[in-house]
C-alpha cells in the first residue's frame, strides 16, 4: 500500500535543498537537514554517512529536475518556441530567484 508521506531519505533531500538554496551547501550542516525534515540526527547517518554524500544527492536531484525541463523543452517544435518556454517558466518563478536566486 502506497504512503502519502515521503520517505526519509526523500524528506532529508528535500530539507536539504530548502536549506543549501537559503544558506548555501557550506554553511549547511546535517544537523540543520535533521532539524528541517523531523528526522532524528542519528537516522540521517544510516542514509548519508557524509555531507558530501549528502551532496551527491542533491547533485542527483537536481540533474533529474533539469533533465524533466529540458526533455519538455527539446519536444518543442523550435528553438524560438524552446526559448519561449524557457523565459516564461524564469517568469513564473520571479519572486524566487530575486529573493534568493537560481537553484
């Protein structure tokens, strides 16, 4: 039977880039990412031994994210309509990136 909630490793991912998106990955720490996502410091060990472990993952994500946008890019038909695409969802996300800027 499927959760609603996401599991762990999910949550720390997803604190994990709330936080390195408003601090930054340094002044990060694992115990920030256990305080973010409710999960104990210890548990956060058993699925990211290191930060930078903790930081594939977030390379990880992000490559994913980029490579959903661009696959919806590259079935435009042009590269103007492509381009098009690209400034409208900069667009969209405009009090984002002024506030804290690209992911």
């Amino acid at each position: 039977m499927p959760t609603s909630t996401p599991d762990k490793r999910d949550r720390l991912v997803d604190a994990a880039v709330q936080l390195v998106h408003r601090q930054g990955f340094h002044r990060t720490t694992l115990a920030d990412v256990a305080e973010e996502s409710r999960v104990p410091l210890g548990n956060v060990y058993y699925y990211f031994k290191t930060k930078d472990a903790l930081g594939e993952a977030l390379i990880d994500r992000y490559l994913g994210q980029y490579e959903a946008l661009r696959s919806k890019w590259d079935a435009k038909p042009d590269p103007k309509t492509r381009l098009d695409a690209f400034i409208q969802m900069t667009a969209d996300n405009r009090d984002v990136l002024a506030r804290s800027g690209c992911w």
